[in-house]
C-alpha cells in the first residue's frame, strides 16, 4: 500500500471537547427522561416497541459508544470516495487541530437513534463535503434537495443493532419531512418545542442552542 494511503484515517469531523460532552449527555438524558413521562408520546409508544401498552426505557434503548463528535468526511483509510481530495483539501488542511464553538439547535430521537442536530457557521460550512446530503440519496430520497449541512449531527446513541451512520440518515428524514410541511402543534418544553413527525420520529428544537466547543480532527484505528 502507498505511504500516502495508509495515511487516510477513519473519518474527519469536530470532537467535543471533554468538558462539554458531559454536559450534552446529561441534558441529552434529561430530554429522554421526560419524553418517556409526556402522553404525547406514551401514545405513540407502538412506534418503538411494535407492541401497544409496552413499556419503553429510553435512557436503556440507546446505547452509547466512543466520544461526541460530529463526522464530516467518513474515508474509511480511503476506500470511500473523495477521501483522498478530502485529506489533501487546503480548507482541511488549515483548519486541522483548530478548535470552533458548534452550534447544537436540536435533540432529536427514533426508534433507532438519538443525536443532536450541528448547524453550521460560514466559516464551518467548506469543511462540509460538498456531496454528503447526496450520498443519502439511496436511503433518504429528499436528501439531495436539502442544504449544505443538514446532515451534520452528534450521534449520542443508537438502539441495539443499529450503526452510527443511521443518525443522519434519521435527522435527513426529519429535515425533509419538516421541509413537506403539514406537521401538527409542537409541544412547548422548557429545552424548547417537541414535534412529532410520524414513525416514532420526534425532534425537540432547543429554545438557546448549546454551543459545544470542538477540536477539528481526525479518527485512525
Ligand atoms: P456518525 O457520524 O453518525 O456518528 C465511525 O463509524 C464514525 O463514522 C461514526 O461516527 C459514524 O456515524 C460515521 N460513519 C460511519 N459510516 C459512515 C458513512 N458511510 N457515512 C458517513 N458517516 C459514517
């Protein structure tokens, strides 16, 4: 293998650093806790168990792995696509070791993951591949027609059996189903307003984003 291949890490994207990603799974936590206790969502419980009159833990459904981050390029050692012209991009390059606030505006859950949505700054944006939307086409059709990155997201967990990428596959979904409209009356919480969008999707707008100070960098092993 070429020296300049084995080079490409696991993926690119912002950590959090330590001090806040305790902070985000606490208050991540709390959400769980009291989406669990609202009737709004107790009558909607099927979505999760597929059984009616189940009950549902939700600070056990998702488990937890590795430090907060946000992936901007998954290169997989640079098998996949546009990781080498990622690794070699100047903006990449610049920006590598830095340290920038990420702006966290949403919780949201499914039946399969739990994340908080990223919204980027201008300044954020170009480390932001230019196809990430895209290449969720196959799974969340609407993808490609939504902004430069929707997708950005912190994967705070996932149910058992479920792989992290899902978490922006499931924040896309919301997004586009957000985009179509016709959604009934959130739910106003003291974090912010809870909107439910079918299929045990919910997403709790935060009323002050969390902003979460992080190391651009990257993953190996
Ligand atoms: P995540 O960004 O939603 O957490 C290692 O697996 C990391 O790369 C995880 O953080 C994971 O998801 C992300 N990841 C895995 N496969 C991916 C893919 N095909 N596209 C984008 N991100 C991916």
């Amino acid at each position: 293998v070429p020296h300049e291949e084995v080079d490409i890490p696991l993926y690119f994207g912002w950590f959090l650093l330590a001090a806040v990603q305790e902070k985000i799974r606490c208050t991540s936590m709390d959400f769980l806790k009291t989406l669990d206790t609202l009737d709004a969502f107790k009558k909607h419980l099927i979505d999760f168990t597929g059984k009616p009159d189940k009950e549902v833990d939700l600070e056990q459904y998702y488990k937890s792995k590795g430090s907060l981050h946000c992936t901007t390029k998954f290169c997989n050692h640079g098998t996949v696509e546009g990781s080498k012209d990622y690794a070699q991009n100047t903006a990449v390059q610049k920006a590598y070791g830095s340290v920038s606030e990420l702006s966290l505006t949403a919780l949201f859950v499914t039946p399969r993951t739990v994340g908080a949505r990223v919204s980027l700054t201008e300044e954020q944006l170009p480390l932001w591949p230019a196809d990430a939307e895209k290449e969720a086409e196959s799974v969340v059709p609407a993808a490609a027609s939504l902004p430069r990155g929707s997708r950005a997201h912190v994967t705070l967990g996932c149910a058992e059996g479920v792989e992290p990428v899902q978490t922006g596959f499931d924040l896309l979904q919301i997004l586009a189903l957000q985009k179509d409209g016709q959604q009934g009356e959130p739910l106003e919480m003291e974090l912010g307003s809870l909107m439910y969008y079918s299929e045990g999707r919910w997403m709790l707008t935060l009323r002050e984003p969390m902003s979460a100070p992080a190391c651009f960098s990257s993953f190996y092993a």
